[in-house]
C-alpha cells in the first residue's frame, strides 16, 4: 500500500444514542481502489457520509489527506473538498439544470476556464460515461441508469484526488457496469485517482477492488479487510465467504 | 510546477507550442485564449503541441488538447500532440476530437410568435380542461365519501385538520386583530369630525362579517395549507408514492385528495368564525379609546348586522375552503419531476387559490345581492 491518503481512527457513528459502528479504523493508500462491502443496513453510507463531513462522528476522527474534516475551519474544508468528488447513490443531480449545466457547475464556480472549456469538458465527462448527446437533458428526462453515470461524471468534473462512488453500479446493466469498471482503472492509473466504494457487485468487486472492508450489522464494525480474492478463499469468517460466494443464509439445522 | 505556455515560431515547416506543468482544472483557463492565439498566429503551418514537459495532464487539460486538435485547419497545417507521457495519452485518446468538433447540440430555435400564442393557448385550454376534469373526479369521490363515511382515512383528515386549523390560530388572530384595530382607527379619525365614531361598530362588523375575515382567512390558508398540499402530494408525485398508491389499486384522489378537501374545508368555518371574533375585539380596544364604552359598541353591532351577514360569510368561506384545499392538491397532482416542479406546484397552487377566491368573492357579491341578503 502507498502512503495513506484516507486513515479513520477508531471512528463511532451513529445518530444520538443509536451506535451504528462501535469503533472502526483503516486506511486507504494513495491510489487505490478501496470497496466498502456489507449487508444492507450495515451503515456503508452512513460510514462514507462520516469520512466525507457531512455526519459528525460519534467519538474518533476520519482523516483526508491529514486533515479532519469535521473539525476543519471553514477554509479548510473547502480545501479538502475540492479534492474530493462524491457520487450519490440516487444521483442526486440538480433537477432544474441539463447535464452539461451540472457538470459545468463546480467548473463555473471553482475554475477560470472560459466557457468554450467548460462546455468542451462537460462533453467529455459525459463521452467517458457514454452520455455523450445527453448535454442538455435534464435529470427528469432520464433513465435511472443514466441519472448514476451523469453524477459519476459530475462527481468527477474538477478530477478531485479522492473520488467516492455510492453504489455506482447499482441499476447499470452489465456491459455499461463493465465499462464503468475499466474506467475507474483507467483514471487510477493515468492520473492515481482515490476510489473509495461502496458496492454490492462481485464482480466489479474483483476486477476493480484492491483491498475491501467488510461491514457487519451485528458486530457493529469491520468484519474483515483484505484483498477481495483471499477474503472470497481464506477468511476464517463464514459470513465474510458467504458473501463473496453468494450463498444463501445455511439452513439454521445443518444437516 | 504550474503550467505554462511557450510559442517558438516557425522552423523546420511547423511552429511549436510548448506546454509544460501541471495542466488541471485550475491552472489551464488562462492558458486557453493563449493556446488559441497561438493557433490563430499560424493559421497556414503544421501545429506540434508538445507535452514532453507536462508533468500531470487530467480531465481539464486532455480538454485543452483535444480543443486544440478538433478546430477546423487547411490541410497541411493540422496540429500534432507530441511528447505527452503514456499514461496521459491514453487519456487523450479515449476522444475524437473530430467528432467533439460539431459544437453541441443544437438549441431549439425560439419558435415564431403565432406559434407561442397558440401553445400558450393550448396551455391554458389544457389547464382548464385538467381543472374541469379533476373538480368532476373530486367531486364524485366526495360524494361516494358522505355516501361511505367508514371508507374515509379519518385518522389522515384529524391530522391534516389539526395542520391546517388549529395550528393556524395564532397567524389568523394575529391578522384579524390587526384588521380591526386599522379599520377602526382609520374609519374613526374620519367619522371623528361628524361626531358619528359610533357607527364604526356597523362598518366594522358588516365589513369583517361579510367580506374581510372570510377573505382574509381564506387567503391565509391559501398561503398555509394550499401550499402545503400542493408539495405534499408534488413530493409523493416525485418519489412515485402516487404510484405506489395507484397499482394497490387506491386512487389518489380519493386517498390523498378528499381527506385534505374535508379537512380543511371543515376548519375554515371555525376559522372565520375565529377570525371576524378577533377583529371585532380589536376594533372595540381601538373604540375604547375614543370614549365609546364596549357595551355601547356591542349593542350597535349586534343591532345593526343580521344573522344572514354573518351566515353568508361562512357560506363563502365553505367555498373558499373547498376551492383552496382543491386547487392545492390538484396542483399537488400535476407536478411533474423534480425538485424545482415541487417549488413551481406550490407557488402555483397559492396563485391559482387566491384568484379562485377573488373571482368566486365577486360572484357571491353579485349573488348576495340579487338574493337581497
């Protein structure tokens, strides 16, 4: 692992008395591909949205680039937020603007680039997630799978350091999830984008995963971390191979 | 390093533009008009870019090359990208920067103006045919509610009727104070002169009982409840929950429409009722003032106004009621997707409210006076 860009040290979350995650820790190094695995209900976003300031955690702390975001100054966090970009599981892209207006929003507001730019980079952001011609749609006008791949590219519209992706391939059919996959690689590569996400499919998970945690409801925390393929073959835990296998719940009377 | 940008002039039968840096989203939009310039400056010659000095590249400035590399040039004088690291040129060659040529879609042309006036009349025609079409649904969905009084959602209605009434007492008596006491103080200080400042108690009381705390209240639920309806029902419309509700095979507008309609129908009388009650009391305060003793003002009042004033009024207020609670779930309905439909819905539903209530104001006005009441 690289240099540690991410650590969350021994962080709680939850709302009020309700505690989600009794003390979680790890560390995501620079350049990788990091998922965030677990049953529904475990608390994957609720974990991201602590990592990306928008909880307040319970007790610990959730480092970027070695700041903490939760206690930064208000000029501090926009620092630590203009390197990150995040994609919502539901997309949550802005309903009175086309596609290119999303995209080009962080741009106008963040960068000097003249507006030929701005609508040329918007056109590319949307080429790469195979949206090109859907410039100026507006999210009411498509599909649930397109409304995903438009806030992927929004989330990447100013190529922050750290790019968290909430489910991004919930809802894609496999070939457009397949080339979501290779995209993801490609941008770690060429330009050593962070990913941290969150994700349910297996395959994705072992194409493009480096290391994962996996979270349980139950255990209240990580139930194991590692690279996805030794946790499919050697985790000691049996829910942990019972996820990578996709095995059904065993019957509660073994045979 | 920060990126910078270097023209070397023609020689060997291309000019050279240098880039060097780091080329992002920050630091490549002033170089942009000079990368162009430097294009412009040799519009006959071949163009290398050269990018062996650029030390990271991303979305932004692959943006800035493919810029360069789609303008239109004469042959013989294309533009080359060179040197650029592997890792960004794979990168760059995700595009064609011949096809990211043809400028965007193309914006629909602003129709002519006969057009634009006969679609805002198909608009309007459309409007009134969906304002027709639900006042029938809803109407035979109330009917079929007194028929089945069982079949309506009481707990729904008690909740919407605590909502919109009993949580909106304090904004109608702070507005119905205030009525009386202006309409007292203005209409005393001009009566004042004739020595006739009795007789604000029988403008007073026709003017709240007939018109004004009717209309005010309705107004005030307008802007309270018809609002409130119309984004209740917009963010179910939004969220699909209409449609949920619709393939259980529940129809919305018996659900969600005729609970609200009865609802707040039924707590504008109490309201008016409320609200004319207020005024009058403050009107009295501001009597006081000028020497006219309460019971001298409630015995005025009470000879003057009839029992069909103050009946007529909450006749119109059952009205206002049912239209504003209409309107506002109607509204609710139509909302297409989006959060900003949900903002356009409610504000529609408090214009469309209020200019039901003056318009039906002046039908009962003419009415009322026909009927001689």
């Amino acid at each position: 692992m690289n240099e540690p860009i991410i650590r969350v040290e021994n962080l709680r979350t939850g709302f009020g008395d309700f505690v989600l995650h009794e003390s979680v820790s790890f560390e995501v190094g620079k350049g990788e591909v990091f998922a965030i695995l677990g049953g529904s209900g475990c608390g994957k976003t609720v974990l991201l949205k602590n990592m990306i300031g928008l909880y307040t955690p319970l007790a610990g702390r959730a480092l970027i680039a070695g700041k903490d975001i939760a206690r930064a100054s208000a000029t501090e966090r926009l620092e630590i937020l203009k390197r990150i970009g995040v994609m919502y599981q539901l997309g949550a892209l802005f309903g009175s603007m086309t596609l290119a207006e999303n995209i080009r929003l962080p741009l106008e507001e963040y960068t000097e680039l003249p507006d030929e730019a701005m609508e040329l980079v918007a056109r590319m952001k949307l080429e790469l997630v195979q949206l090109q011609g859907a410039e100026g749609l507006v999210p009411a006008e498509i599909s649930g799978g397109m409304m995903k791949r438009a806030a992927i590219a929004r989330a990447m519209a100013l190529d922050p350091d750290i790019v968290f992706l909430d489910e991004p391939s919930g809802g894609l059919d496999p070939i457009t999830s397949a080339e979501l996959d290779q995209l993801i690689l490609r941008l770690r590569e060429s330009l050593g984008i962070t990913f941290v996400v969150i994700t349910h499919e297996l395959p994705s998970i072992f194409t493009i995963a480096d290391r994962c945690i996996m979270l349980d409801k139950e255990a209240k925390g990580i139930i194991a971390e590692g690279k996805p393929a030794d946790l499919r073959d050697h985790s000691p835990n049996p829910r942990v191979r019972q996820f990578f296998n996709r095995k059904a719940e065993p019957e509660a009377v073994a045979a | 390093m920060a990126a910078a940008l270097a023209l070397q002039p023609e020689a060997g039968g291309f000019a050279t533009i240098a880039l060097s840096g780091r080329l992002d989203a920050y630091s490549v939009g002033p170089l942009w008009a000079e990368a162009h310039a430097a294009l412009r400056a040799n519009p006959r010659a071949r163009v290398v870019v050269d990018c062996s000095r650029v030390d990271y590249c991303d979305g932004a400035g692959v943006a800035l090359l493919v810029d360069l590399l789609r303008q239109a040039r004469p042959a013989g004088a294309e533009v080359e990208v060179r040197g650029l690291a592997e890792r960004f040129r794979k990168l760059l060659d995700q595009f064609d920067p011949k096809a990211l040529a043809a400028g965007g879609p193309a914006l629909a042309p602003r129709p002519p103006f006969l057009e634009r006036v006969g679609r805002a009349g198909a608009r309007l025609y459309d409007d009134l045919y969906a304002l027709v079409a639900f006042l029938g649904e809803a109407s035979a969905a109330l009917a079929y509610a007194v028929r089945h009084p069982r079949g309506i959602r009481w707990g729904d209605a008690l909740r919407i009727a605590e909502e919109a009434g009993v949580n909106a007492l304090p904004i109608v008596a702070l507005i119905g104070f205030l009525m009386g006491v202006i309409l007292a103080f203005q209409s005393a200080v001009a009566m004042k002169p004739f020595g006739a400042e009795l007789f604000v108690a029988n403008l007073l009381s026709l003017a709240l009982l007939r018109e004004l705390g009717p209309l005010m209240t309705a107004i005030l639920l307008a802007g309270r409840s018809g609002a409130a309806f119309a984004a209740e029902i917009g963010t179910m419309k939004v969220n699909q929950e209409v449609d949920a509700l619709t393939t259980m095979g529940l129809d919305p507008v018996r659900f969600l429409v005729v609970t609200r309609v009865l609802a707040a129908t039924a707590m504008t009388v109490p309201l008016v009722v409320f609200a004319d009650l207020i005024g009058l009391i403050g009107g009295a305060l501001v009597m006081l003032t000028f020497d006219i003793p309460l019971l001298a003002y409630y015995k005025q009042a009470v000879s003057f106004t009839q029992v069909g004033d103050f009946v007529g009024g909450l006749a119109k207020s059952v009205v206002f009621g049912l239209l504003i609670a209409g309107v506002g779930c109607l509204r609710g309905l139509q909302t297409e997707t989006g959060a900003a439909a949900v903002g356009i819905s409610a504000t529609s539903a408090v214009v469309s409210g209020i200019v039901l209530i003056v318009f039906v104001d002046g039908i009962f006005a003419v009415l009322f006076f026909y009927l001689d009441i």
